[in-house]
C-alpha cells in the first residue's frame, strides 16, 4: 500500500479545517437566525444600542462617507454628542453603497450580516495567534474553541446585532497578534547604527501593529485599555529582561515605532472631543501613547546604567521614580495626573448607578461559570503552561499573553461588558492547555492502541521465524514452548499519560459541545429579542399620529450652529427606549441608552419617581418634553433603576421597602419580603400607567403592619412583628394612632403586596392617590398584562403614550369626572378632587380628534354641573367657567 505523505499536504489541510471552522459560526450566528428575522420590512433588530447603529448607518449612507459627531435626533433639547468612532458605521456603510442597499430594509439587511461575519473573521485571527506562540495544532485548536465559545462574544456576533462590540474583539486581538509578531522579530536586534539593514523587518511589523491600534481606536477609544496592557507588559518584561541579563532594545523599538504610528494616526484622525479624556477621542489619547513612549525610554537608560549592578537596584529605582513621577503630576499637571492615574482607578471601580445598566455590572463567579464553564479550568491550565514553559528563558510573546488575559479579566471582573474581549483569552489559552497535553501525550496514547491491535513497532526481521532446537520433557518428549513474546518498557504506554490525555480531551470536547449547543440556542432565540409587538405597536402609531419635530434625520448637523426649530419637542420615556423613539418613531427622546438625560435634576430618573406632580411638570417644561411614554416594565421589574439613578444611597427602599418577617405564624425563622408603600403610588410612573393620571381610592383591604428598626432588631432589615389585613381607612387611623406612642425603634405603616406575589397590586394604593392634571392618555396597546382574569378582571395596557398639555381650568369644589374609552376599547372615568377650588383637566370633550376621547361632558359630582372642554382650551389653559 502506498505511504501518503501527509506534510506535504499539511497547509492545504490546515486551509482546509479553517474554512471548515469559520463556516460554523457564520452558519450557527448568522443563517441560522437570519432565516426567522429577515422580512420585507427589514429586520427586528436585537436589543437597544443595534438600532442607533443602523440610525448612524442610515445617516452615514445619505452623507457618504461623512460621519456625523453630533445628533440632534436625540437627547433633547441639547442634542448628543457621539463618543465612539465611526470605522464600524464606515465599514457597513461602504458595504451598502458596494451592493446598492437604500431602503430601511435593505441597510438594516446588510448591517444585520457584518457583526456574524466579524466573529467568523475571528477564526482565522485566532488560529495564526495561537500558532505564533506555539504551534499549527494548538491554532487548529484555538480557532475551534473560538468558532464556538458562548457568552457575550456569541451573543454580541449574532445576526441583526448591529453594534461595534464585536468589531472591538476583533480589532484588539489582530493588535495583540501583530504585536506578539513584532516582539518575536525584534527580540534578538540591538539597536546600533552598525544593525539598520536588520532594522527593516522589525520596523515595518511594529508600524502594523500601530496601523491595527488605530483600527481598533477608530472603532472605540476603548483601544486605549490596549495601550495599558502593552504599558504593564513593558515593566514586567524589563524586569524579566534585567534579571535575566537580556538587553531590551527590542521593547523600545516596538513600543516606539508602534505608539509613534498610532500617535501619527491619531493627529491625522482629528480630536472630535474636547479636554484631556481618554473615553472619548480627544488629545488625552496622545498623551497618553507619548507617556507610554516615554516610559519605555526611560526603563531602557534605567537599565543600561544598572546593567552590572545588584539586581534589586532596578525594581527600586522603578519604584523610586514611579513616586515622584505621581507625587509631581498631582501637583504640577493635575490634568494630565487625572488622565493617566485617576482614571485607571475610576475604571475598575463601581458606582452603585452601574448595578441598573447590565454591561456595566460586575461579572460574578456564578455568570463567569455558566458562560465559560470548562473552559476557565482549560484558560487556567494555558495561563500554568506558558508560565512553566518561561521557568528558564522568558519568551515575551508569552509574557505579554498573561499580561493582557489578567488585564481583561480584571476588566471584565469590574465591568461584565469586557466579558465579549475575554472570549478570545479564554479560547486561546484553553487551546494552550490542551495542545501541551495532548502532544506531551499522544505518543503514549499511540502505544497503547498499537499494542492492542498488534501494531506495535518492530524490529526488522521480527516476523521471520527462527528455528530453535526442540526441547525435552522429562522422558525425552518435546516440551511445549510457553515462552512469552517481551515488550520492551520503551513501548509500554504511560498510563497516566494516557488518562490525562483523555480527560482534557473529553473536557475540551464538553467545553466545545456545550458551548455550540448555547450558541444554537442564541440563534434559535435570537428572533425574540428584538421590540416586543407592543412597543412595536405604541412606535409605530407615534410616528404616524404625533407631530413632526421639525429636524431632518438623515441631515449632519454641525453641534456649534445647530439650534432646534420651532415646534420642535422631546418624548420623556426611560433610557431603555431612547434609540427605538430615535430610530422607529422619528421622534427626539430627552434621554437614550448612553444614560445621557437619566440622572440629574432634570434628568427622567427624577420625573418618573417623583411624587409632586408641581416638580415633575417643571422638569418637562424645562426640557421641552411634549410626549410621555411609559411601561409595564419600568411600573414593575425596572422601577429599581430610576429610583437608584435618582438618589443612588437609598435607592428603591423609599417606594419598595424590604422587611423581614415570619417563614410562618410563630416561627423564629424569617424571611426577607418586598412590598409597596404609599410612595410608590404616588410616583410619576405608578400615577400615570396604573391610574392613567386619575385620582384612585383604595379598593381593597390594606396590610397594616408593626415593625422593628433594623437596629433595633440587630439585623439587616426592618423586622415585621404584626400585620393584619384592614380597610384603608380603619388602617390609616391605627397606623397614627401607633406612631403616636410608639416605643423606640419601633413603628407602623401601610403596606401592599410586591407585583411578584400579586400581580394586580400595583393597581391597589394604600392610600389615596391624587389626579395629574396635565395629561392625558393619546394611546396604549392592545395586550393586557394580565392574562385570563375575564371580562372583570383588571385591564393594564403594556405601553402608554400621554400628552403633556396646559390644560383648561373650571372653578368649582368637589371632585369632577369624565368617562373616557380609549383606542384599545378600554374604558374609564378620570376623576380630580379640586385645590383651591379649582380644577385643571387635561382631556377636551369637543374639537379634539384623536383616538382617545371623553364620552360624555365633564361632571362635579353631586352637584349636577356639566362643562363641555373644547382643544383650544386644553391647549391655550383656558378658564371654562
């Protein structure tokens, strides 16, 4: 049979394998979902921040190339500036112009396609990564794991996941492989005139790996937290370099041929931003590459003139300097001290504000676990390898490796958004590992199936036989020969081997197998996770039924000149919500999912949770807001944010206390419980989606409740030690009449169950709740949160729109009310007690065509006036009366 020499097919099998693994993703993240989503009108994008990306795309493509640095379709009425760069937007912009893509549906089918084929794009990267610090096999088993590794790095590489998150990975991990290929050329030259021609291939690595920063700069100036790994690696390496007697020329080569280019790059790219920050693209970023340049120059003369000192002196005259370097910037430059030293504290720390926006929570062991399970044992076992393998002569590659895996850990440790960089980490050194096993292994492995089936290695002239002499029995018989056939210890396989190589081969196949079956998961869900129908729905009707704000949105608008035309308004929603009013309805949302517009005075945090509605109405006049969207979502699971956006020290404690109480009637065990007060009801958010604006009485029995201070009960939480059920009233007085003689550290209150315990809760305030009355409902949707209570159960919209009118005013005493049914066929009758005898109502009841009306004249009950409310007056604050 013909020998087939397979190394001389090897690259062509290799080749082969890639495209094999770069299909995978493409087919699992992108196919697969895109044969749900695609539709033609467009595609129901995933998530938030995906629709503003094809907002900018939109806006890129009218204006091609120009890029716009300022919206002024959001954050109202100031407008936004856009901090991140424009190389993703460009990227799928040119790709729409390449194919003719001019419709919404069209760019939003192109944008859909570029995210799945980046993290395609990451195979082949990740495999020549691999293969540059060790070998063609453990790339080949990189570029696998990355085919298929879950998490957020699958997630943010779906289909219709239109946003630069992957674009970063990408980017930073070519930077990291065109470094590491920089170092390993440079390593061994000297920087000496006699050495320029030995210069040239070292040079022109480390200029592209400045040319793929600045990729990754224009994409995000996050890229700088790359300049950071390179600066920490540096230290260390000088260390490792001076005790080991090894010059460092090569550090500074790389680093300032590298930093040079993208500090060229970077002039040469402009400074859209004022100041010093280093999270937006402005001067700071220069600064802070020439630091890094200058830093390594000052390493490489502290080395040179200890060179044949004691070692210690270098790590202390290191430390020596670092001091004085802060101690003179904090005092001399504290602009450029806050750049380079504070915000390196400010970005591994945590605001409790951060706890409401989901990517910017710290990653926890439970998430790490179920995101990359096996694959952290594999990572640490990679992280040992390289470590092991540097025990005698330090190889830098390997050295700056461990350096940017600790620093995008501590990263994604702080914020759990950096967990789609890790991906990368986790994927090559999991590889490491299992490519040290496997090859410290396998030649065992191959003995022990070789020896099973007879296929071990002979010598030549094993299969011959040899004659021999007949033996003798006793009686002179011929003995049978019972001799063994010998193995030599040589060929015996190491069975400790062969189990080790099994059980990371079986854990690697389990960290694969199962990490496939999330991403098929990811895809097959992926049609869910764009806007629900109902918001869809409540969109769609705003930007047909609400007036137009008057600015172009596909117009580049200069931040400096751009002033809002008259007519021009804002829709108050929460942050969540801010791209879709952008992107679906046309419309100018005051706040967006950047957190820009939440906190603040003024901000939407304040509105929604504030109980006047006197300073709530101050806040919208102040930024011009016309509309007011809310939801079931932030009314119930999502209220914990604005009340920690609005006073993040107390947070949601105000409106949803939490006690402990009894696991049951005379139990000693407790249980921690939340629950509404009469604050919640009083919110802006509750007053508007649960009660419409309407003035609503207690309808129900109240829990009435005694409780221990926390630091009275010596615990954590308030502790309850007697509830019982009674009529609001009854329950209001005994609540006062407790407090007035209550012991120290004890009191009463008035509760009502959490929405989690009892869904219609939200509609049962515990005391009265007074009516707004400046707004009224203009729309909702038609899906009623709760499901089979029947035709008199209660009825709760998921998303309401109301108008924030003047309103018209009708003298008078009492408590006045008007039916309504609304577009959804729900109807209710608003009611407002007066102050000051008077009333402010905010719905007309003649001349108003909109699809939410009154059914009837307004009405002070018992009294038996009538008053007919035109538009004008509503809109012009007329007095009827």
């Amino acid at each position: 049979m013909a020998h087939v020499d397979l190394d001389k097919y090897r690259p062509y099998i290799i080749i082969g394998v890639i495209v094999l693994f770069t299909l995978l993703p493409l087919w699992v993240r992108g196919f697969i979902p895109a044969a749900d989503m695609v539709t033609p009108e467009g595609v129901n994008l995933l998530g938030n921040d995906p629709w503003y990306s094809v907002r900018q795309v939109e806006q890129t493509v009218a204006n091609f190339p120009n890029y716009a640095w300022f919206d002024a379709m959001t954050l109202y009425p100031s407008g936004d500036v856009i901090y991140w760069g424009s190389l993703f937007v460009q990227i799928i912009s040119a790709l729409c112009v390449l194919v003719g893509a001019t419709t919404r549906p069209e760019i939003m089918v192109v944008a859909s396609w570029v995210p799945p084929l980046m993290g395609a794009a990451m195979v082949p990267v990740t495999y020549l990564l691999a293969r540059k610090i060790t070998d063609w096999k453990t790339g080949l088993i990189a570029a696998g794991l990355i085919a298929v590794i879950s998490g957020s790095f699958a997630h943010r590489s779906l289909f219709a996941f239109v946003d630069h998150h992957i674009a970063e990975t990408l980017f930073s991990t070519i930077f990291v492989l065109a470094y590491i290929t920089a170092l390993l050329i440079s390593r061994d030259i000297s920087l000496s005139r006699k050495n320029l021609e030995t210069l040239k291939m070292p040079v022109i690595t480390a200029a592209a790996a400045g040319v793929a920063y600045l990729l990754g700069f224009f994409n995000m100036p996050t890229m700088i937290l790359l300049a950071l790994i390179v600066a920490g690696f540096t230290l260390i390496q000088f260390l490792l370099d001076f005790f080991q007697d090894r010059p460092s020329d090569y550090l500074v080569l790389v680093n300032a041929v590298t930093f040079g280019v993208v500090i060229v790059g970077t002039a040469a790219f402009g400074f859209p931003h004022p100041g010093l920050d280093l999270s937006r693209y402005t001067v700071g970023h220069v600064v802070a590459c020439a630091a890094l340049i200058a830093g390594t120059l000052t390493l490489y003369g502290l080395s040179v003139y200890l060179r044949g000192r004691p070692k210690y002196y270098f790590p202390a005259a290191i430390a020596g300097l670092a001091a004085v370097a802060v101690a003179v910037l904090s005092i001399a430059l504290p602009d450029v001290y806050n750049l380079l030293i504070s915000s390196l504290f400010a970005f591994f720390g945590e605001a409790p504000v951060t706890t409401t926006v989901q990517e910017a929570r710290a990653w926890s062991y439970e998430a790490a676990w179920a995101t990359f399970h096996w694959g952290l044992v594999l990572a640490a076992g990679g992280a040992a390898a390289l470590l092991w393998w540097s025990r005698e002569k330090v190889n830098p590659a390997h050295v700056f490796i461990l350096v940017w895996t600790a620093v995008i850990l501590a990263s994604t440790a702080a914020h759990v958004r950096y967990e789609y960089y890790l991906a990368a980490n986790i994927a090559l050194l999991a590889a490491v590992f299992t490519g040290a096993v496997l090859e410290a292994t396998w030649k065992d492995v191959a003995r022990l199936f070789g020896a099973r089936s007879g296929g071990a290695p002979q010598s030549p002239g094993a299969g011959e036989k040899r004659e021999e002499p007949p033996r003798k029995g006793k009686k002179g018989a011929r003995a049978q020969d019972t001799r063994k056939t010998k193995v030599s210890s040589r060929d015996q396989p190491d069975y400790i081997k062969v189990g080790a190589f099994a059980a990371v081969a079986v854990i690697t196949l389990i960290f694969a197998g199962t990490s496939l079956q999330t991403n098929l998961a990811y895809a097959a869900g992926a049609k869910y996770s764009g806007i629900d129908s109902q918001w869809m729905e409540a969109l769609e009707w705003m930007g047909a039924n609400t007036p137009d704000p008057g600015v172009d949105f596909h117009a580049i608008y200069d931040q400096d000149t751009f002033t809002y035309p008259e007519g021009s308004y804002g829709v108050m929603s929460w942050w969540d919500y801010g791209h879709w009013i952008t992107f679906v309805s046309k419309r100018i949302p005051n706040n967006n999912p950047f957190q820009h517009g939440v906190s603040g005075p003024n901000g939407s945090a304040t509105y929604f949770v504030s109980t006047d509605e006197e300073a709530a109405n101050r806040i919208l006049d102040n930024i011009g807001t016309r509309y007011v969207v809310t939801d079931i979502q932030l009314d119930t699971g999502k209220f914990h944010a604005p009340a920690t956006w609005a006073d993040p020290d107390v947070g949601k404690a105000r409106y949803e206390p939490d006690f402990f109480i009894p696991v049951s009637a005379g139990s000693t065990n407790y249980q921690a419980m939340t629950f509404y007060n009469q604050q919640y009801y009083l919110t802006m958010i509750s007053r508007l989606h649960n009660f419409d604006g309407s003035m609503t009485d207690p309808a129900s029995q109240v829990i009435y409740a005694e409780y221990r201070d926390a630091g009275t009960a010596n615990a954590s939480l308030p502790v309850i030690t007697r509830t019982e059920q009674m009529n609001a009233t009854a329950a209001a007085a005994a609540v006062e009449a407790y407090n007035k003689s209550a012991p120290a550290g004890t009191g009463a209150t008035l509760l009502n169950m959490y929405y989690q315990y009892r869904g219609d809760s939200i509609l049962q305030p515990v005391e009265r709740v007074p009516a707004l009355q400046h707004y009224r409902l203009v729309h909702e949707t038609p899906k009623n949160v709760f499901s089979n209570v029947g035709a008199n159960g209660p009825d709760l919209k998921a998303v309401k729109i109301f108008e924030y009118v003047p309103g018209a005013h009708i003298k008078g005493n009492g408590i006045i009310e008007v039916p309504i049914t609304t577009n959804a066929g729900r109807t209710f009758t608003y009611r407002q007690e007066s102050v000051n005898g008077e009333f402010v109502v905010p719905y007309a009841t003649s001349g108003w065509s909109g699809e939410v009306k009154t059914t009837g004249p307004y009405r002070i009950v018992g009294t038996g006036q009538t008053f007919d409310v035109t538009e004008e007056d509503i809109q012009q604050g007329h007095t009827i009366n």
